[in-house]
C-alpha cells in the first residue's frame, strides 16, 4: 500500500513538473515572438534562442545609445539654443547656446532643478506652460532681461529680443528652441536710424530746390519751362518722400505718444477724403459707395485716420478702371468678432472694409504690401503712374511712394488695431479690411 501511494505521489509530482515546463515553455515562446530575431535563430534551439535575441536587444541598445550621444553633439553644437523641462518644469537638459542667451550658470545635467532657480522669464514660462496645456507647438519673442548677479554687472547686461519655439514632448515635457533675434533688431535699428538722419539731411537742400524751381516758372519760355515744371513736381515727390519716412520712423520710436486722440465720426471721416480725392476720381469717372450706419465713432486721432484713409483710398483710385466703384462698408463687430490685438477692456469695436474693384494684388505682392518701399507688379506700377503723373497736379494729391500703406499700417497699429490685405472674392479687386476700437 506504501509503494502504491508513493509512485502515485511521484506521479502527481511528475505530472505537475511537467505541466509547469510546459507553461514555461509556452512563456518563453511566447516572450522569444516578440524579441528581434534573425532567419538564422529561427531553427536554433530555444535557450540558443533566448541568448541570441539578448545578444540583439543589446546591439541595438548600444546602437541607440551611440545615435543618441550623436543627437547631443549635434544639438550641442546648433547655433540656436535649446532646453528641456519635465512636468514639473525641472530643467532636464540645455545646451551652451541656451546657456548663454539665457545666462544659465551652474547648471548640472544630471541634477534637474527647477527652471525658475536659472531663469527669471514671465514670458519662457508662459511659453512653457501654454504648449504643456493645449499640447501644440507655439512660438513667442520677447525682449529677455537677465537678471544681474551684482550691482556691478548693471552696466554690462544688454537685453535680448528672443524667439521660442516649443514643442510638446511625452509625459508631460516641453522642449523649447531659441533664436536670437537681436542682430537683425540692431540691423532694422541701425538702418532706419541711418535712413532718417539722411532724410532729415534731405530736407533743407530739397527745399531749396524747390524754391529755385518755383521761382524760375515764370520767367521762361518753352520748352524750358516745361523741363522746370517737371523738375518742381519731382521735388515735391522727393519732398513727400522724405516726409512719410520722418513721419513713420517717429511713429515706430513712439507710437502711443504721437495721438491727440478725441471721438471721430466715421462717415463724416471718409466723405471728407473723397472729396479730397474727388478730381482724381472725377478724371475717372469714379464714385464710391458707403454702406453702414452714418453714426460710428471712434476714439482716435483725426489727422493720423485720415492720413489712413486718404491712402487707402488714393491707392484704390489708380488701380481701379475707368467708371468703377469702390465700396466703403462699416461694420459694429459683436463680442465673438472682436480681434484679439490688444486688451482694451470691454470696449467695442468696429471694421472698415474698403474694396475696388481693380485687377487686385497678386499672390506674390500679398505678404509685402505693407513693407516699406514695397511696389508691387512693376509693369502695372508704371502704368498707373503714368496715367496719375498727369492728375495728382491738379488734384494737390501726390504720387504714391511705396510708404502709404506702410503709413497706414503703423497708423492703425499705434490705435491698437489690425489692417489686413486680400483681394475680395466678388469683385476680384484689393481689400483692405481695418478693424480698430470704437467709442
């Protein structure tokens, strides 16, 4: 009876060692489906097998490793910054561009510390946060101000216009890109300075040219009276020239200071440029169509919204054909149209959408019409010159210069607004929609 019951406990014994190799077996078979493996390891036995696909999942880590050393140089070496934080806005990596457009010092990469203990940046971290919350890249600039480690350092810290570029990152890391933009801000600095002091040396020597020219039109005969007419209009061209760019460099150093701003009434505004225009319009046979309500107003400054309109308006003149119309319409935007420019409380706000209906811009002029000097179709410009050469003299309207909706532009930025260029999808022709903040 003891032999009976010891081979059946060996039994059990053997089949439950049996049954736990088998599952073993199952497992490691079932973990060797997922490892890399080569057509040779395939016909190797199982335990072979095991060690070979370590043997690979090691390769690759080396491998992963090597490429991943390499990034780090690479990125290590980038003329542009770049940093990493985790969800905690610990700074887990940098690299020296990073260290020094941020002035990051005592930095050790393998104790991450918060970003805050190296960098004092409202904007960084709004950057940061924002990307981490809606989980898309964004891009800021901003002046950066780094922070003084002694009083005696004060003179020497010069401040930097920074561009970030961020990107989210898994777990909740955030990697930024930074570009400094503060050598092309000194370059546009530099020559807007330099255009100006050469404006203002313009002027006097112009002026004197003028006078000259005013002086000799009356005592000549033909055709040399002619050849000092021409002469005395392109003084004044150079003249106004040289105005707008005084004129809109000012309003770049300080645009909120230059407005004597009171309440303007809108149409009043644009009928009253028109008719300022209305010789050139009458040589074409032009008229324009206001739509809207005749009791908007806004809060601005009267000359500057007229300087805006007057060039808006001249510029439809000339590239609209013969017995066009050009179409003024005023809108009061509600709440949800409100453009998201500048905060200014609970004030509304209304659009301006001026249209003609000329050949339009093209798709090349678009992103340029409102750089300074910009022209644009240099066939069509010299076509419209041409046929205005012969009108702005008796209208007291000048030729366009390239700084009219550069001027307007500023104008309207300086209110707080936005100016935008398409062409209207009826019409076919420019549309210049103004969007500022009503009283």
């Amino acid at each position: 009876m003891a032999l009976v019951a010891f081979f059946l406990g060996l039994a059990l014994g053997m089949g439950f060692w049996l049954g736990e190799q088998l599952w073993l077996r199952k497992q490691l078979r079932q973990f060797l489906g997922g490892l890399p493996m080569d057509s040779f390891g395939l016909y190797m036995p199982m335990m072979s097998r095991l060690r070979r696909a370590i043997s690979l999942i090691r390769q690759e880590q080396q491998e992963l490793e090597v490429q991943l050393q390499t990034w780090h140089q690479l990125v290590q070496l980038a003329p542009i910054g770049y940093l990493q934080v985790d969800e905690e806005n610990q700074l887990l990596w940098c690299n020296e561009q990073a260290q020094q457009l941020l002035q990051i010092q005592k930095w050790e990469p393998h104790s991450p510390r918060l970003l805050l203990k190296f960098v004092r940046s409202y904007e960084l971290d709004q950057l940061i946060e924002t990307t981490r919350q809606q989980q898309k890249p964004q891009m800021r600039e901003w002046v950066f101000h780094p922070a003084c480690q002694s009083g005696s350092d004060v003179g020497k810290t010069r401040s930097l216009t920074l561009r970030g570029h961020s990107c989210p990152l898994n777990n909740g890391q955030v990697g930024v890109f930074l570009e400094n933009r503060q050598p092309l801000v000194s370059l546009a600095q530099n020559r807007n300075r330099w255009i100006s002091d050469l404006a203002h040396e313009l002027k006097t020597p112009l002026t004197s040219i003028r006078l000259v020219a005013e002086a000799l039109q009356g005592r000549l005969e033909p055709p040399w009276r002619q050849r000092v007419e021409r002469l005395f209009e392109e003084t004044n061209r150079l003249i106004q020239l040289v105005q707008d760019w005084l004129e809109l460099s000012q309003m770049e150093v300080d645009p909120g200071n230059n407005l004597a701003c009171k309440s303007v009434e809108l149409h009043g505004l644009i009928q009253s440029v028109w008719q300022t225009l209305e010789p050139l319009a009458r040589q074409k046979q032009l008229h324009l169509e206001y739509s809207g309500s005749d009791a908007v107003w806004i809060q601005a400054d009267e000359s500057r919204i007229y300087r805006v309109f007057l060039n808006i308006l001249d510029n439809s003149i000339r590239y609209t054909p013969d017995r066009g119309t050009i179409q003024a319409i005023v809108t009061l935007l509600s709440g949800e149209e409100t453009p998201t420019i500048v905060e200014v409380g609970d004030r509304a706000w209304v659009q301006i959408d001026i249209i003609d209906s000329g050949s339009g811009f093209s798709d090349s002029d678009l992103p340029y019409v409102f750089d300074r000097l910009y022209r644009g179709d240099p066939a069509r410009s010299r076509q419209v010159a041409d046929s205005s050469d012969r009108k702005t003299k008796a209208s007291g309207v000048s030729a366009g210069c390239g700084l009219g909706l550069a001027i307007a532009d500023q104008i309207v930025r300086a209110h707080g607004g936005s100016i935008k260029a398409r062409n209207h999808p009826e019409t076919g022709g420019a549309w210049l929609q103004i969007k500022l903040p009503s009283t």
